[in-house]
C-alpha cells in the first residue's frame, strides 16, 4: 500500500512545526512510522528522535514498525515510550531535587487508597463524609488540571472540596514522607522539576533533535507544558491527532491544545488527512453529518471509497426487547458468514450491558465485558507485587503492613499496631523499626520471632532478587513464602484455586516476557514497567480481545479498535448525551458527547446498528425516553427541537 499525497506530505515535512490531522481510520500510525524512518534515512541519528504516545501497546507497535521498515539489524533505535515511562525516566535522574528519593515507589489504586484512609484519619476526617475513594477521585482531577493542594484550598467552594483539599495535603505529605508518587504525580513531578530546575529541562531537550507526540488531542496541561518545554529549543514538533475524537475531559485532556497549535507555533504546517480505509461511505457520511454540529474544531471530512449498506436505527418498545432485539439479529448474522468477533455492542454507561449479557447467554453466544476488573488489582497478583516492591525499597510502609502476616506468621493486629505506632512516634519507617530490639521487646515472643523472621527473608531475596532478576529467582522466591498454600487456604473451589494460582503464573511470564525485552532487566524496572502497564486506560491493550467473542464495550473504551459490525445502545437523552452534561447546561460538555457519538460511529467497518428504547425500567418502573438528539441531528431532522413528540416524528427506521 503506497502512501496517499496528504500522507507524503505529512512524511517529507522533516522540520519545523508540524500538526497532522488524522481523521477516524486514515492510517495515523502508518504516517508517523514512516516520518520516523523518513527523517533516519535523511540522516537524523535515530537516537535524537523522540515519540511519544499514551499506551505502551502503541509505543511497542510504533517501535516495532519502524523495525521492520529500517531493518531489524539496526541496532540504535528511536525512542519510542508513553507520557509517564518518559516522565519516570527523567525523575529516576532528578527528583531528588524535589525532596524525593531516586529509587521512588509508584503506588497503585490500592496503595493510594490506604495511604488515602490514614490521610482523612490524620485530619480527622470521618469516611461518612469522604470516602477514601472519593478523595482520589477528587485528587486525581486536581493533579490532571495541574493543581497543588495549595491551589486546590484557594479553589475549594463547597464544604466538601474544603475537606478534601485539607485531605490532599496530607495525603501529599505522606507520600513523600513514604518516599512514593501516584500515577498523576509522575507528569505533576516533571513539570515542577522543569518549572523548578531550568538546567534540567534543558538537560532534557538537548537530548533530542525531534519530538513527535501522537494522540495530541488527549494531552492534558502538564503534558502539554512538558512538549513545549522540551520542543522549543529545536522546534522540530509534529503532533499528530483528531479534535473530532478528544473525549477524555474527564481526564484533564483539553481540546484546546490541538485546536490552539497555530496559535503556539504560528509557522506550523497543517496537513489534514481524510481518505478513511475503515468504513463505508455511508458510515462515514453520518459521522460527518453529526460532527459538524460542533463549532470549535478544525474543519475535516471523511471519505471513502467503499461502498455498503446505510445505517439503521432501531426503535424498540422498552430495554428488555432492545436487549433481545439486538441479540436476536446478531445470532441470524451467525448463521452466515461472520463470527463473534465481527459484533462489537458499544454503550455510554456501565449499567447498560446487564440485559445484553443476559440474552448473549440464552442465546449462547461469547462474549467479552471490556472494562472489567484489572489483571493488576486481583488479590494474588497485589500481593506479589507488593513483596517485590518492598524486597525492592524495604522503607515502602505500605507494600509492608499489606504482606507482613501474608501467608500468616502468627503476627498479630495488636503487633502491628504498635510497630506502626513507635515507627509513628520516632519519625521512622516500620521497616527501620523491626530491626530496632528495644520496640521488638514490647510484642510478644511468638509475634517478635516471625517479625525476625520476616525481615531475614525479605534481606535475603533482596541479595538475590537485586542481582539476578529473573523468572527462575521469582518463581523461588514465591515458593519461598509457600503463597500456593496461601491460596489453597482461602479458597475451597479447584477451579478459584487454579484460576488465582494461574494469575500469580502471569507475573512469571511478565517477568519472562520484561527480561526478554530488556538488555539489562533489573527489579525497579520490571516495577516501573508493571506500574504504568496497569494504567494503560485503551481496551486494546487487554488480551481478551483476542478472543473469537462479541466485544461489549463503553464507547471510551471502543476507541482505537474497529468492528465489522457495530451496535451502538441506549440513544437516547439522558445516556448519550449523558445526563450529567444535560443537567450542567454546558454546550461544551455535550459537544464531547457528541465527539463520543462520533467515535462509536467511525468504529463500524461495513454495519452500523443505533438503538433506542422508548421506556426504561427505573427503580423497577417503566419510564418513559426522549430518543437522543444525535439521532435527529444524524438524520437531517435537528431543526426539530421538541426531542419529546409523538414516535411519528422518530428517526425512520425499523421497529420492533
């Protein structure tokens, strides 16, 4: 396949600002690996090319195309990471200026939510009125808008933001005491250093004579800032994205950023790419028709050259039927041609897909829920994890008190309360405190042992486990503390003891697969690579999508991955738009409704189902539904602004 003109011409623009429009399906990622191999065969030292995108499955997929477009005997190699691999390589070097160790913890969900719960403690803050989770979710929206808890107190308006922004200084208090960042703090922390320490933002930029940043449109401040400053020296930036698809607000990204770049770089180049290889023409003319109901966006259009069958919209009687409707057309579609695989049921909401499964059951049809629990926050898989971050940094309090008495050691509560309180008392860590006799003297001599024994086992993996990381020295070690046995204690069910124990076999293999990749595998760098992986927020890093299964799928999560065959659920107000954006009265909250209705629509290759129901069941009673503006805005009916009429005004289509 040859590159299209605007592809050439995004690929032989070598210099300056460049900012590449990539449209739904127009070969984003073929554009940038081809410009990258572009600029190393003009003679750019592939060392001083930096790209950088969102997830470590596109920054592994853009490495390995650039691989086999170079050659695979090439050993020096671009730079290809995410945001946050980036932003921990550069703290592992510097953070000590601001306070912190270099050999820094990267606490998880679970980690953040103890540390969370002790914080509302100190503050005297009861969990009736914030709970630790709220308080993280809280947080994380701060840190995404750049906010200190400083600027948080000053931006804090109701009683409860008080409370919290109270909370968050604590809880920012405690983690660098802890000596650990969060996965916000590791752009906050970046952008402070380079704020903070000129020398080492300048330290940083030399390094590179070309930054290439994909999915510009998801960028959130601190990013947008930590691009900016590592880009100006050279100037040589190409961002590559689509406005029409930013829908992550919620997560700090601002649209802004990819809408201002002329405003930035005011000799920047604009390549617009719009031939789309996904879908078909009357796919595609739908999703033009509803984008433009958007006024802040770079003006774009979609086209193709395939043809196919027009959309169809779906009325059904209430949410049941939606569900059987649905199912029922898939299981007819089986029996031709396609497979399982070819459906993909996209919804705005997690209560949405209940019914769906329901009747994929009946039918007997596989299927996959995307989105579910995390690999990385099963119980197994955290306490693993959290013997090898403590075997790695023994001052993390937090992995500590979670593993102490697991597998039980005959270590009491009471034991641990009072090593945590002198530890407390004295300004130290717990781990400083079990090799202290005189605090020993005060637990019990049973509890004073296994403590002892505790510590000589953490002492002596972490001889081994520091020098020689591999499968083999983790398998061992996990033997070591007869964790099978633990979960053969737990769990009465073979089928829940093999399936937990095949979990802890999964950090095996990602050891095995981590030491394959690396030139030299070290324990901190399987953490740092394990802490970002578990972050990844696209669908398409997890492994059940490989499966020969219907794909049912939030339209967030859908992004990025395209299907034969799409249903997109529940158009209806309330749902899509979501209420939320409806209630706030914000025009600029319905418009990434909007860019979200966009996105579902440009993953269906040949097929493209909307439906909606004109009663829900709330609460046990059947309410009436007001179908989704979109739907009348995708149908040339948007002049019409009574959403709530009679059905004869509903978009044409089939009813059920």
């Amino acid at each position: 396949m040859t590159l299209n003109p605007a592809q050439q011409t995004a690929v032989e623009t070598l210099s300056g600002p460049l900012l590449v429009l990539a449209g739904a399906g127009t070969g984003k990622t073929r554009v940038v690996t081809y410009r990258i191999a572009r600029l190393i065969k003009s003679g750019v030292k592939p060392s001083r090319i930096l790209a950088v995108t969102f997830t470590n499955k596109a920054a592994k997929e853009m490495q390995q195309r650039i691989s086999e477009l170079l050659g695979s005997s090439r050993r020096e190699k671009p730079e290809t990471s995410t945001f946050h691999s980036l932003c921990v390589k550069i703290l592992r070097k510097h953070i000590h200026h601001l306070g912190y160790p270099n050999r820094f913890a990267i606490y998880d969900r679970g980690d953040q939510e103890s540390v969370a719960r002790q914080a509302l403690k100190e503050v005297r803050i009861s969990s009736t009125a914030l709970k630790p989770s709220d308080l993280l979710s809280q947080i994380s929206q701060w840190k995404n808008a750049s906010l200190t808890p400083e600027a948080a107190a000053e931006e804090a308006w109701s009683s409860k933001d008080h409370l919290a922004a109270l909370a968050y200084r604590q809880y920012q208090k405690a983690l660098k005491a802890l000596g650990a960042v969060d996965f916000d703090d590791l752009l906050l922390k970046t952008e402070e250093l380079f704020q903070s320490e000129p020398e080492i933002l300048k330290e940083e930029a030399v390094r590179f004579d070309h930054l290439l940043i994909d999915e510009y449109q998801d960028t959130n401040g601190s990013q947008y800032r930590i691009v900016r400053g590592l880009a100006l020296p050279h100037r040589n930036l190409c961002v590559v994205g689509d406005d029409d698809q930013s829908i992550y607000a919620w997560r700090g990204a601002e649209v802004t950023h990819i809408l201002n770049f002329r405003k930035d770089w005011p000799d920047a180049k604009v390549v617009r790419l719009e031939m789309n290889y996904r879908s078909t023409k009357p796919i595609l003319d739908w999703a033009n028709r509803i984008i433009v109901f958007n006024k802040h966006r770079h003006d774009k259009k979609l086209r193709s050259t395939l043809n196919g069958e027009p959309p169809r919209i779906l009325q059904c009687k209430d949410g049941e039927t939606e569900a059987k409707t649905v199912v029922e057309q898939i299981r007819q579609r089986l029996e031709t041609k396609r497979q399982p695989r070819d459906f993909a049921i996209l919804f705005r909401t997690n209560e949405q897909p209940r019914a769906f499964e329901m009747e994929l059951r009946q039918a007997k049809i596989p299927y996959v829920l995307v989105g579910g629990q995390s690999f990385f926050d099963r119980k197994e898989v955290r306490d693993i994890m959290a013997y090898l971050r403590l075997i790695a940094r023994p001052q993390d309090d937090v992995s500590l008190l979670r593993i102490v008495n697991t597998p039980p050691r005959g270590i009491g509560q009471t034991s641990i309360l009072k090593m945590t309180e002198s530890a407390v008392s004295r300004g130290k860590n717990v781990w400083e405190t079990l090799a202290d006799p005189g605090v020993l003297s005060q637990v019990s001599g049973k509890s004073r042992d296994s403590f002892e024994e505790f510590r000589t086992l953490i002492l002596q993996q972490r001889n081994v486990l520091l020098s020689d990381f591999t499968p083999e020295t983790v398998t061992n070690f996990i033997h070591s503390i007869a964790y099978q046995q633990e979960i053969e204690r737990n769990y009465a069910q073979p089928e829940d003891r093999t399936a937990r124990w095949e979990s802890v076999g999964e950090i095996i293999s990602a050891v095995a697969s981590y030491v394959q990749e690396e030139q030299n595998p070290t324990l901190d760098g399987f953490l740092d690579q394990t802490s970002l992986a578990g972050q990844d927020f696209a669908a398409g890093n997890k492994p059940e999508l490989q499966k020969n299964a219907l794909m049912m799928m939030t339209l967030h999560a859908a992004k990025g991955l395209e299907f034969k065959e799409v249903y997109m659920v529940g158009m209806e107000e309330g749902i899509l738009p979501h209420h939320r954006s409806i209630a706030a009265d914000d025009l600029l909250a319905v418009d990434e409704e909007r860019r979200l209705c966009y996105v579902g629509i440009t993953r269906a290759q040949l097929r493209l189902t909307l439906t909606f129901a004109l009663a829900r069941r709330k609460w046990g009673k059947l309410r009436p539904t007001i179908p989704s503006r979109f739907l009348y805005e995708l149908t040339g009916q948007a002049d019409n602004p009574n959403y709530a009429k009679a059905i004869a005004q509903v978009p044409p289509g089939e009813k059920s």
